[in-house]
C-alpha cells in the first residue's frame, strides 16, 4: 500500500514539476543555471516523499570555479532525484534527443538549455559535441555527462564511452568524478525509511596539455577511480 501510494504522490510531483520548470524556463529560456534551479525542483520534494537519507562530500565539485566536465555512473531514472541534489550552478547536461518527447520534462529540460544529441545521426552527434567543447571553452558553464551511456541498473559500472573525455581535452578543462552508492537494489520502496545513499565527487583530473593520444589512459584512471570510490561506499553503507 505504501508502495502504491508513494507512486503516485511522485506522478504527481513529476508533473507539477515539470510544469514550474517550464515555467521557469519560458521566462528565462536557455539560462544555464536553469538545469540546478529544475534539478533542485524534483529532488527535494522527491526524497522526501521517498524517505531517502541522502550523505553528500562534494566539497571538490562545489569548489571547482572554472569550466569542467562531470562524470557520474548511471542507474537508473531515480538519479534524477538522488543526483539533482548535487548539481553545481552553472551546469548542463547531455542528453538523448528522445527525452523532447517527454510531457513538461523534455520541453524544460531544452529550456535550461541542455544539449540533446541524437546518436542515430553520426554527423548531427558530432555537431552537439563540437558545440558543447565551445561551451565549455567560452561560455563559463559545465557539461554533466553519464559516461555509461544507459542505466547499468545497479550491477556495476559500464564500460565508458570516449565522448565526455574527448571533450574535456578538447576544451582543456578538468574532470571531476562524482559517485554515487549503489542504491537502486537496495531502495525499499514500501518502508517507511526507503534507504541511505552516498554521493562523493573525486579530486579535479586535469587534462590540460592532454591528447587523444592520452585519451584511454585517462579513461581508465577516470573508471577505476570511481569504481574503487563505489565499492568504498558500498562498504561503508553496509557495515563492513
């Protein structure tokens, strides 16, 4: 029962979300901060209503001034609310093309003026990233990436795709993990208290001077750090 209830109080939140965030984004459209401004707009409420403990050390991600690509693994669509809480100002994401489609999200998500790429279309997807390394460059804003590029559904990190660190090269700007505990096989919906989570973002990998030549390299190091911060937390989250 408290399952179906807690369901549908996030329907509705959804939609009344998504509804302030267009609005939000209709009087301001394409501001970059709008995305940490609608990302705060479905966090808040929806751990509340979730009964989610949410632990954050974010100190290197919230110190960080200048330009930077974010990287973070990916489980599942309740990363909107459980990451959203720690988006920095200033920041975009990227997204699939698909998300427009969305009713209230998609339009909103367009209007904070995150990029939509479509990965069907080689030519239009190299485009995107041409235009989020100018963005990054000049324009004083980060880019948050999920490099997995799909939900690993809680079993593990996902082999990384290159387009996040090729970007950050290409732009010359650091790159700041962020991770977040393994939570979406552990979240019990239908308690009162769903579960704790921690979120933890890594010390700034510069990539300035960097090649494509570097660019596995830093994958990896990239990848192994926050695997090993995962398996930390995880540890720590459950005792042992």
């Amino acid at each position: 029962m408290l399952f179906l209830l807690r369901m549908l109080a996030m329907a509705v939140h959804f939609i009344l979300a998504g509804i302030l965030g267009l609005l939000l984004g209709i009087c301001r459209p394409f501001n970059p901060d709008n995305s940490r401004l609608c990302a705060r707009l479905y966090s808040l409420p929806a751990r509340w209503l979730l009964r989610l403990r949410l632990q954050t050390e974010v100190g290197s991600l919230f110190e960080q001034r200048e330009p930077c690509v974010i990287v973070a693994n990916h489980q599942s669509n309740y990363d909107l609310y459980v990451l959203g809480a720690v988006v920095p100002r200033r920041t975009v994401s990227i997204g699939k093309k698909s998300l427009k489609w969305v009713p209230f999200f998609g339009q909103l998500y367009w209007l904070a003026g995150n990029v939509l790429l479509d990965r069907g279309n080689a030519m239009r997807a190299r485009q995107a990233m041409l235009t989020t390394t100018e963005t990054l460059k000049h324009k004083d804003t980060s880019i948050w990436v999920f490099p997995e590029g799909t939900r690993n559904l809680g079993d593990g990190l996902l082999p990384f795709k290159k387009g996040a660190f090729q970007m950050a090269i290409a732009a010359g700007v650091p790159i700041i993990p962020v991770c977040a505990s393994t939570y979406v096989k552990h979240m019990r919906l239908n308690r009162w208290n769903s579960g704790e989570i921690m979120i933890r973002s890594l010390p700034a990998i510069p990539t300035a001077g960097l090649s494509l030549d570097d660019l596995p390299q830093l994958l990896d190091n990239c990848r192994s750090q926050m695997q090993q911060c995962i398996e930390a937390m995880d540890r720590q989250l459950s005792g042992s």
